[in-house]
C-alpha cells in the first residue's frame, strides 16, 4: 500500500509520532492549502499545534500561535483538581494564561463563573482574547494580579496558573522545536524555578476571596520546598494548592 503522503513527509522531518501528527493536522484543518500550511511549518521544525494554529486541552480545542507557550498535557491535571476543589467557584482567575487554555476549560467547567485570564505577554493576550470570544473569558494583558480588573480584589474563589518554573539552568533540557517557538519567559522561573510563585504568593491575599485557592502546578522536588498542600503527584509533577 502507498504510504500516506503526509506521514511520509513527518517521518522525513523525523517526526517520531508521524500518523498520529498527521491524524491532528487533517482533525483542526479541511482546507489543503491549510493542510499544506501546516506540514510545510512542522516539517521544518514548528511545534505541531502551533503549526496547525489550534491545540487540544481538557476536551477543548483552543487557538494557539507561533510564539506562545503551548498548553501541556500535563497541566490538565490542575484544573481537574481545581474543579473538584471549588466547584462552586464564582470568580475563577489564570494567572500566566498563554493562549488560555485553562481559562477556557474552567470557562466551560464552571459555566457559572466570571472567569478572567492575564498575561504578560502581548502576543498571548492577543490569542488568549480570540479563545475568550469563543469560550466566554475575559483576557488582560499585565503582570499576575495586578493586571486583573482591581475589582475582583477580594473576589476571586479559584486562581489557576500554570507559571513558569523551570529553574535557569534546566531550560536548555527543553525540546528544542519549543526553545525555538517559545518565549523564555514563559518557562524560565529563574535559579529554582520559584521566583514567579513567590512573586504570585506574596500578593495573593489581597485577591483571594475568603476561603478561596490558587492551585499551580511544579515539579514534585519544587513541592517540597514552597508548603501548599500537594493535591495529586505523579511522573514526576505534583499540583499544589495555596490559600
Ligand atoms: C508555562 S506558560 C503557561 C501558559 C498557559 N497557562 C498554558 O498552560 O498554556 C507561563 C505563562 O506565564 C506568562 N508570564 C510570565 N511572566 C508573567 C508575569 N509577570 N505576569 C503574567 N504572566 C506572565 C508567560 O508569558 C506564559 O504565557
């Protein structure tokens, strides 16, 4: 049987998992010169979402672009702890959204929530807006909380933040398609990773709502070190929760 042209081409490119690359690719896009779009970006070293322009998070497809942190697998595991935490939550936050992804899902999850993203990146707020048209959250571009609405200062039930916390001197161990696409900033949390989360915690009281949390996650030896209650732990990851 005739190879498929497309898992051909992956496979060219060294794209290990080339069906399942080129399964997502024909997923998100109908039009071939989209299609052609997109193997053209992967095969020369894109990250595969961002060269399809959509990525796959919790059940929900969201918009992602070249030069903003792709949303991980792994993180899906904070909003499910989140959810099953405060499932009630009215206001709900995504401290370092990126394109948004989790605020999208809490967006969906938790239907009856006012749910605002922030970034500090320009180029993330602006794909974080386009997913908040689609999924009903409101993005800002500042940093952590001081770039929320100051209204929701004592509001807000559920924080999310998926933060970045590689410490310096680990992020040349990153896949080298994402260094190249990725912001440093969006990964590098200075000498223990922790720099940002500390920056995040001092301020935190001053929006929690009373009895509400901030749920992140870090790797397991960072939980050791930052108190919080570790909420799930596994691969190597653990979530925490603060508040
Ligand atoms: C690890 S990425 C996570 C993005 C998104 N939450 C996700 O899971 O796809 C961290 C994000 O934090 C953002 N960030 C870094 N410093 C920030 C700051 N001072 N205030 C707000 N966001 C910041 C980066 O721009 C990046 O989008």
């Amino acid at each position: 049987m005739r190879d498929d042209p497309i898992v051909a081409r992956l496979r060219a490119a060294g794209c290990v998992f080339a069906e399942q690359e080129a399964a997502f690719i024909r997923r998100h896009l109908d039009d071939p010169r989209d299609v052609e779009r997109a193997v053209a970006g992967r095969v020369t070293g894109l990250p595969l979402e961002q060269a399809v322009g959509a990525a796959e998070f919790a059940g929900t497809t969201v918009a992602v672009a070249d030069g903003v942190f792709v949303p991980r697998i792994r993180a899906e595991s904070i909003i499910r702890a989140a959810v099953h935490d405060l499932p009630d939550a009215r206001v709900a936050v995504d401290l370092g959204c990126g394109c948004g992804a989790l605020a999208a899902v809490l967006a969906n999850r938790l239907p009856n929530a006012d749910v605002h993203a922030v970034d500090i990146d320009p180029a993330a707020v602006v794909v974080a807006r386009c997913n908040g048209r689609r999924y009903g959250f409101t993005a800002h571009h500042g940093s952590w909380w001081d770039g929320l609405p100051h209204d929701l200062r004592g509001r807000v039930d559920l924080a999310v933040g998926y933060l970045p916390h590689v410490p310096s001197d680990h992020v040349l161990t990153i896949h080298p398609d994402f260094r190249s696409h990725e912001p440093l900033a969006a990964v590098d949390g200075g000498p223990d990773g922790l720099d940002h989360l500390r920056t995040v915690l001092d301020t935190m009281p001053k929006w929690l709502a009373p009895g509400g949390r901030f749920v992140t996650l870090l790797s397991a030896w960072q939980a050791d070190q930052v108190g919080g209650r570790v909420l799930e732990s596994d691969d190597g990851d653990a979530v925490v929760m603060f508040g």
